[in-house]
C-alpha cells in the first residue's frame, strides 16, 4: 500500500473528493491555454494558403496521438500560428468520446488541429500529463457524460472545458505524480499484454481440442473412462 498525506481538505469538486492539503483547486484556464481547432477548409482561399496534415478526434487514444498517415486540409499562415502542435502539447477530444487525452510525439512538420480538438499548454510550468491522467480519471467516473449531455450529441466545448474545475499540487508533485504514472501503467500494460497472448492461446488449444476430439484425431475413450 502507498502512504497517505498527512492532511486533507474537500476539494470542492464533486468528482475529487478530499485531496491533499497544499493543492489547489482552480478553473483548466487558469492552469493552461486551451485552443480549438480549425473547421475543415477544402478549398483554397487565398493564394498563400497551403494544405497542412490534420488531426482529427480518431488520432487521439487515451494518452497517445496517432500522426500516421493524416488527412490535409487548406490552412493560412495565421492558421498555422493558430493551430499548429508540436511535441508535448496535450490534445483533447471536443466530441466523440469527449474529454479522451493523449500526448503528441513525432509531430508532422506544420500540423495544425481540425475543431473536434482542444489543444492544450500548461501555464506557469504545470504538467500537462498531470492533467491528462486527471482528465482519464474524469472520465472514467462519467463526469463527461454529465458535464456535456451524453444524452444528446456530446460537445466537450472551449467554454465547458475552460471553466472545468480541476485540482493542481504543486508543479514538482505533478511531475513526480506523472512519472510515476508513467512508469507503472506501462508495467501494468505489459502485464495486460501477456494475459491476453496467454488467453487467446488457451482458446486456440481449445477450439483445437474440440476439433481434435468430434473429428477423430484423437483417442479419447481411456481419458473419459477415468
């Protein structure tokens, strides 16, 4: 078992419960810049305008960004400031699986954003892998679902997701927490792995025993005499 903080406090969010003395609780803008990205352009419209890979909400997984082959859209150069990324930013998905967070790695050159995006920055040297193991927790807890109306068509919006309350330690505990989240999901994920190698191969032995008997490819009469 981990240890406990010495002390606690109601965090004032539902979701959160009690966290550790000395950590706040405050609105995502003010931890972090958060920018939408850009509707779909198909056509050019002016003649600097060029097409630029795009990622939509299907490239990001929980805590991962896939930048294989992406679609392009037409984007000015004041879009590319607007909605470009780069290594490290934070993408959340704005409606699908609304709130769902991964980490871009290995940016395409001049990438931007297609508007089913957040792209987030932290402010004032926080974690933005903090906060993307805090948005799964969210998740995982259905505070989306209640957040944007699952009921109709979910939109995780600039506005919702600006005033989402969140809770931030000091940025060193962030990093530590981030760390170490890091380390032992992935040794969790390995051990995940190799449970569902073991279980698919335990149902091919067993669609291949089932085979193997009603077919006459084995013996079986002094196994079912015992």
């Amino acid at each position: 078992m981990f240890p406990r903080y010495p002390k606690y406090k109601n965090s004032g969010i539902e979701w959160l419960g009690e966290i550790p003395e000395g950590w706040k609780t405050l609105e995502c803008k003010f931890g972090y810049s958060i920018q939408l990205g850009k509707m779909l352009q198909n056509e050019s419209q002016t003649v600097d305008d060029e097409k630029a890979p795009y990622l939509k909400a299907l490239n990001v997984q929980w805590e991962n960004v896939d930048t294989y082959d992406l679609p392009e859209m037409w984007a000015s150069l004041k879009d590319f400031e607007k909605y470009s990324v780069k290594d490290g930013d934070l993408l959340v998905c704005e409606g699908g699986e609304v709130g769902r967070a991964g980490i871009i790695l290995n940016t395409p050159i001049k990438c931007i954003i297609q508007n089913a995006l957040h792209r987030v920055r932290p402010k004032k040297g926080n974690s933005s892998k903090y906060l993307m193991y805090l948005l799964e927790v969210a998740s995982f807890q259905g505070w989306f679902d209640i957040l944007c109306n699952k009921a109709t068509i979910a939109h995780f919006t600039g506005d919702k997701f600006g005033c989402f309350l969140i809770t931030l330690p000091p940025i060193d505990e962030q990093k530590s927490i981030a760390s170490f989240l890091d380390r032992d999901t992935k040794r969790i994920d390995t051990i995940i792995e190799k449970v569902k190698t073991s279980i698919e191969k335990l149902r091919e032995y067993r669609t291949a025993l089932i085979s193997a008997a009603v077919t006459g490819k084995i013996d079986v009469r002094e196994e079912d005499a015992r």
